[in-house]
C-alpha cells in the first residue's frame, strides 16, 4: 500500500496491510513548467502572491485578509471561495475567483513574484501537490513550515517558511522588494525539485523498485 500522507501509515497498517510506503505527490513535467510573460499575460497575471486552492474553514480566511489589509497584491484562485466571499467587506473584490485550467495555472504562478502554499487541515495535510507544482515553474514558494517539507527543500535557500500570519507578512514583504533574492531561491527550488524525482516519472520509478 502506498500512502499519500505520512499520517495514514500507522491506519493502513492498523487496518491489515503488510507493506506500506510513503508516497508523496509530484509535478509533470510538460504541465508544469516555466512560461514566457507578454504584456497581456503580465497585466491579467501580476501579483504579490497567488494563493491557487481550495476554501477551507480553517484560518485561510482571516490569513488572506490580513495580507490584503497590508497592501500586498493578492491573486486568488481555486474552488470553494465565491459562497464565502462574495459580500465580504475585504475579500468581495476577488469574486468571482474562477478555477484554473492548463496553461492558465502556469501563468498565474510565472505572473507572481511568489506563491503561497497552505494545508489542508481536514485532509491532515504537512505538504500539498503545490508543493511540487510550484518550485517546477520557477516561482519562489513561502509554504507554512512542516518537517516534512524541511525534508524536501531546504529552508532559506529552496523555500520560505512561515510558523504564523506576522512572520508571513514580514517574509512576504522582504522578498518583494528584494528580487535577486527571491529569483535565486525560485531557482534554487526549481532545480532541486528537477534533480529530486519529484516529477511523476521519480515517483513511478520509486513504486516500480518496491513493488519489483
């Protein structure tokens, strides 16, 4: 059995399965990957930070006002968000957030100086398939802190971590201003995510060597 969260290994082995793996999500390479920016894109796509997800009741709400309060450049997209926030004093202004398809998705992240990556608490979530989506366009991530994440980029050089919404803030606003800094992590991230099997053909290669 192979368990997409490290917290489900201890209840498939509870529940009767003999062998059980970590295995994590990844990016596919001929879907995400960096994109050339025209004018038109650039103007539909720039942002501070995009937050590509779903609506979740736990905290992402309040998070994201706080960011907007502050002055950043906010993108938002993904489901679950237009029942929530349609007459919300802050955030109506993103209604109608719409959903990302193909090519769309790339640009959103190629047009944002950086994306930001939550969890889902419902799911028990330490990482996301963002995770691994993102660092692949060359887009500077700053990912709420899990050590499990620590394990997959390291911290400062591949990825910026954040504990609660003041370091957030703080963080996001550096790396703004600072853009050689952010590029040479959004770099960083890219090839480590390149070099990692992190892409769907690592990951396939690793269920191939265990179940062989």
């Amino acid at each position: 059995v192979f368990s997409y969260r490290p917290s489900n290994i201890e209840q498939y082995k509870f529940y009767g399965a003999k062998k059980v793996y970590l295995l994590p999500p990844w990016f596919v390479k001929s879907l995400n990957h960096p994109v050339e920016m025209t004018p038109k894109k650039t103007e539909e796509y720039k942002s501070d930070i995009v937050f590509i997800g779903h609506y979740e009741n736990d905290g992402r709400i309040n998070l994201i006002k706080s960011l907007v309060k502050e002055g950043l450049n906010i993108s938002l997209y993904g489901p679950e968000w237009n029942s929530v926030i349609k007459k919300d004093r802050i955030l109506g202004k993103f209604y109608p957030v719409k959903y990302l398809y193909d090519q769309e998705y790339n640009y959103a992240l190629c047009g944002s100086k950086m994306a930001l990556i939550l969890y889902s608490s419902l799911n028990n979530d330490v990482y996301t398939r963002r995770c691994f989506e993102i660092p692949a366009t060359k887009t500077m991530m700053i990912a709420k802190k899990s050590k499990e994440m620590l394990k997959l980029f390291k911290e400062d050089e591949e990825c910026i971590y954040f504990d609660d919404v003041d370091e957030l803030i703080e963080k996001a606003k550096y790396f703004i201003d600072n853009n050689l800094e952010r590029e040479r992590i959004a770099s960083n991230g890219y090839h480590r995510a390149m070099n990692s099997d992190y892409d769907v053909i690592g990951r396939a290669k690793y269920v191939l060597n265990k179940v062989g």
